[in-house]
C-alpha cells in the first residue's frame, strides 16, 4: 500500500534508528534477505549498516511510499517485535487518516451487516491464513511454541488430553495467544517461532504475508 511521505519518513528514520547497532551474522543475514533485488556482490558488501541497507534499496525502487515491506522485513529479521508492531500501528494510523479523507458521505456499508471495518477483516483473513501456515508445518516442535508463548505446562497437558492431533492443538494456542494479547499477537508468535527453532517457518510467514 502507500502512505504519505511523512509516514514514510518517520517509519525509515525509526528503522535506522533502533537497527543501528545490528551487525556482525545478524547483519549478514539481513544482508542477503535482500541479495536478489541488489544484485551486485560488490554493492552488497560495501553496505555496512542499515542505513546504507536503505539508501541502496531505495535507489532500486525496492522501498519507498508504495512499497515499505522492506521495513517489517528489517524489523523481523532484527528481531525487533516492538519495532514491527510500531511500524504495523503506523501502517494503519495511515490507512485510516487516508480512508476518512477519501470515504464517500454515504450510508453504506461494503464489510457487512455488523458496521464491521473492512480493516478488521483484511486482519481477520491475514491472521487465519497465518494460523493456518503454523497449524500445518509446525510439527513436534508445537510444545516448544507454546512454553515460548507463556502457555503454562498444566494447559499444554490439557489440550494434549483434549485435542487428538497436533493441528488442533497448535490451533487452540494460537487462539488463545491472540486473546491475551490482541496488539502484540503478530510479534510475540514471530519471536516465539524463532525461539523454537523454527526461524525457517517464521520467515515464510513474513515473506509470504509481508511481500
């Protein structure tokens, strides 16, 4: 989507702030995310932090107000919830001013008959299609994902007792995650996949829902 400049610049001028100090595998790995769309290994070296990172990847075209993707994909792989989470709430502070400076003065209503935001839906539907991604390749390690989303053991043992596959209880936890922390759910379940070795699930769903 696009946002004005000034949201632009605030989110860009935010990134390079909190990454600033990211180096050493972390930036390497952050690197590479991007080795594709840079495109030259001698560029890609000289780029030693960042911002660099930034400045190359917008003379590309690959990040700008119609494209800032490349934000939540610096913050996830930083490891950033906090970052990531900022940057969504600016997304939708954006959206939103855009949406009541462009919304018709009419009385319909295109999210359904509960006055329902279309905002909330396209987060619904995101956010299923997210759980769905976990339920099916999450495997053995859906203990670990739950202790690393503060599910206590008791619940852990009462949903292996209620639940007879793997699918629905790692549904059961992601649900529940959500309810604790209706703001955070995003972040924290990406911190936690990665804290449960599961870095590799973790970034199909930033590349896929993100990209």
């Amino acid at each position: 989507m696009a946002i004005d400049t000034n949201t632009y610049n605030h989110i860009k001028s935010e990134v390079t702030q909190r990454c600033k100090m990211c180096s050493g595998e972390n930036f390497i790995v952050l690197k590479q995310q991007f080795r594709d769309d840079i495109n030259s290994a001698r560029r890609l070296d000289n780029i030693r932090n960042v911002q660099d990172l930034i400045q190359v990847l917008e003379k590309r075209n690959v990040v700008s107000q119609h494209n800032i993707n490349v934000f939540i994909k610096i913050a996830t792989t930083t490891q950033q919830p906090g970052l990531l989470l900022w940057i969504n709430t600016q997304i939708d502070l954006s959206k939103r001013d855009t949406s009541s400076q462009t919304a018709p003065n009419s009385n319909y209503n295109n999210a359904g008959d509960n006055n329902q935001p279309v905002l909330n839906l396209q987060h619904r539907s995101r956010r299923n299609q997210i759980f769905d991604c976990i339920v099916e390749q999450i495997g053995y390690k859906w203990k670990d994902l739950a202790r690393n989303l503060d599910i206590v053991e008791g619940r852990i043992d009462e949903l292996e007792e209620r639940y007879k596959t793997i699918a629905e209880r790692t549904r059961q936890i992601l649900l529940y995650h959500e309810t604790l922390y209706p703001e955070t759910w995003l972040p924290l379940l990406l911190e936690a996949l990665n804290r449960s070795r599961r870095n590799d699930l973790r970034l199909i769903i930033v590349q896929r829902f993100y990209v």
